[in-house]
C-alpha cells in the first residue's frame, strides 16, 4: 500500500507493489514467463512474485534525491480532501491499508425448528425464499431445496443479475436478459424495486449487506435466516415431516460423518469458497498473491482427496452438504473466477482432473445441481457488476462449453 509524507498541503505517496503501473514496467522488463513454461508451480509462482519485489526494492534503496526511471514512475501527487463516499460494491474499504477482502457475518439467524414451542416451525407455503442464480451460496440453499422436494413447500424468486448501487434489484417484466425460473418481480411486496426494501421492511435501522440468500416469513413478515449454510441444514432436516418419504431418506448432514463434514467446511469455506473472493476483492499485489497461492494449495488439497477417494462424492457414495457447498464454487471457476478474479495459476477443466471430473457428475448426474445453475446470471452478474474490477462490464464469450460433457 502506499506510503508518503507531508509537503504543504499535498501528500506524496509511494507505492512500492500495488501500483498497477510498476508492476506492468517489472513485468515488461524481465519478469515475464518463459515462452516454453506449462502449469508452473506454486513455487515457481513464488519466486516470481519475490524477484519482482526485490527488483522494486532496490530501486527504492537508492537516496531520495535519485530518481531512476522505476523509480519516479513510483510517485504521484494527490491534493488532500474527504474521503469517497463508500459504494455496495467496495468490498475492501478504501482506507484499509491490507487490501484484504473480509467477509461480514450475516446478521439473521433465527432457525426453522420442529421443537415443540418453536417460533418458527415447518409449515408448507409459509416461507419464501429470495435467491440469485449469480451468488454461489445462494446456490447452495437452491440445490438443497430441490434434493429435498420442498418445491412444493417452500417458494422462492430470484432477483436480477445486476447489483447496482442500491444491491440486488427485482426483475421488471421489461427485462428480456435474465431467463431463469423464476426471475420474476417481489411475489410478496408488489412496489418493491429492491431487496434492500425487504431487510429495511423488517428492520428500518438495518445498517448490514443486502446479501442473498433470505428466508422470509409470510406469516410473521419477516427475516427468518440470511445465512446460507444454516438455511441448507434447516432444509436437510426440518421439513422432514412434510416431505415425500423418498426425500426424507435425503440425509445430507450423516451423523456418521458429521465430524469429518465439519473438518472439511472449515478450510473449504475459508480458502476456496471465500478464497476466491479474497483474492479477486483483494486491493494491494501482497493481498491477491497471498490468497491466490493458498486457493491452489487448497484445490490441490481437493484434487487429492478426490482422486484417491471412491467416489462419485466427497465421501465416496453418500452426497453431504460438501458436495453442494464445494460444486457451487467450483462449477463457476472456469467461466468467471479464472479471469474475473485472476485464478489463473490453472482451470478445473485442465488442471484438475479429479476435481473435474466430479464436478461433471454432480451437474449432468443429479438434477438438483444442473437445474439450479444459471450460466448466464452468473457471467453476467460478476463482469458486469464489479465495475471495480471490470470498468466496461464487456462479459468474455468463453470457456465454451461453460461446461463439458461426462
């Protein structure tokens, strides 16, 4: 990050990694890949991002008076004034010198419960559920609620693709560039344009994200849950009384493996689902490289496990909530994380044989997963709602296929 003094009323800034523009004048002059290197390593990915630190380190080693040409490119002047306004979509703040993209806790956590005296028990058509096809873990509570067959006892609508200034936004029935089932205005609050206007119609002082999913209360109007890992739980047990006996054999948290299940969504959540995000949020060279290097160490960890394990799941034959909660990253890897948020050290489709060839099984295999995937929402929503990121929002045609045939 920068780092400067004081002249008058202006402030000098040195950047030593983070300038863009450094990092283009390094990379031009020798630290590019050699033509012939395939797939390199982690360490070798390493060593690179350390040659290139050094080079700028010794150019900022000579006296301050002598400027090289690395050097003066490295300074620039600011005048003094009030900080910007923070938008929705400046996931690193702009005074947090780490560059680091920190994820905030959601804020409902109330619980569906068949216990007896429950404030919210299992009733059929008296949740709704507000989802996007973009959001992985929204994703996540769309395919659980299908391998449950709660279609019929929960409902839900999906927002439009776009997150704009003022968060998700429902569809109007003008919009002809977000099909999906589904993707309709607010069912429950005709008028609303926003899902901003559902969290302040439960809470007018609510000062947290407009995050997807929400569990919505029809009866109480109200937020149930925003949290998606609880939602999927709650729909892998609660409604077991109101469902067909062939889902209640659906038994996505095992009490077998719950220990093992647990283990795994720590580092998976941590390194690989928020992983990407860590990296492709991240503001300063430092942040990007540090997530980016423990996101391949963890999908290799993932390649690992897969290919010596049985298979077709994470756990050999039963499906858990791993499964769902790793495919909803790793089916967007390709088609927006590898160049949106420059995980590129390698693709599943190439790289990742065993991770590939899972992920394929669990769409093409298992309805729940392929049907509750939207290719489109989900390009469209990361290229053209992180301006930050992209500034002219052009949405790369490729991978084609989005994804490839078993």
């Amino acid at each position: 990050m920068p780092r400067g003094r004081m002249r008058g009323n202006l402030v000098v800034s040195m950047s030593l990694i983070s300038n863009g523009q450094l990092l283009r004048i390094c990379s031009r002059s020798r630290y590019l890949l050699p033509t012939g290197l395939k797939s390199p390593s982690l360490s070798a990915t390493r060593g690179i991002a350390t040659a290139t630190r050094l080079q700028l380190q010794r150019s900022y080693s000579q006296p301050p008076n002598s400027f090289s040409p690395l050097r003066a490119a490295a300074f620039h002047t600011t005048m003094s004034s009030k900080p910007a306004e923070t938008k929705i979509t400046d996931w690193v703040p702009k005074n947090d010198p780490s560059g680091e993209f920190k994820r905030q806790q959601s804020s409902f956590r109330h619980t569906i419960s068949s216990a007896p005296g429950a404030r919210f028990p299992p009733e059929a058509g008296r949740y709704h559920l507000y989802v996007s096809y973009a959001c992985p873990w929204a994703n996540r509570t769309l395919i659980a609620r299908k391998l449950k067959g709660l279609e019929d006892i929960v409902s839900f609508s999906a927002v439009h693709w776009h997150m704009g200034a003022r968060g998700w936004r429902f569809p109007t029935p003008e919009d002809a560039d977000a099909e999906g089932e589904n993707v309709v205005p607010d069912p429950l609050h005709p008028g609303y344009t926003h899902l901003r206007e559902v969290y302040f119609g439960v809470n007018p002082g609510y000062e947290g994200r407009f995050t997807v999913p929400v569990l919505y209360d029809k009866k109480e109007k109200t937020i149930v849950n925003n949290e998606s890992s609880e939602i999927l739980r709650m729909f892998g047990r609660e409604f077991d009384g109101l469902v067909a006996e062939e889902y209640k054999s659906v038994d996505l948290y095992p009490e077998v493996l719950r220990a093992e299940i647990e283990a795994a969504h720590e580092w998976q959540y941590d390194l690989i689902n928020n992983g990407v995000y860590k990296a492709g949020f991240a503001t300063t060279q430092e942040a990007y490289e540090r997530n980016v290097v423990r996101l391949f160490e963890a999908l290799d960890r993932a390649e690992k496990h897969l290919a010596e394990g049985k298979g077709p799941y994470w756990f050999g034959d039963v499906l858990t909530e791993v499964d769902i909660r790793l495919f909803v990253t790793i089916i967007r890897f390709d088609p927006v994380y590898v160049q949106h948020f420059k995980c590129n050290i390698r693709d599943i489709r190439s790289g990742y044989p065993a991770i590939h060839k899972w992920m394929r099984n669990l769409y093409w295999n298992i309805p729940a997963f392929k049907d509750t995937t939207n290719f489109l929402h989900i390009k469209n929503h990361y290229t053209k709602s992180h301006t930050n990121i992209n500034p002219l929002s052009i949405t790369p045609l490729g991978p084609l296929p989005n994804i490839l045939p078993l």
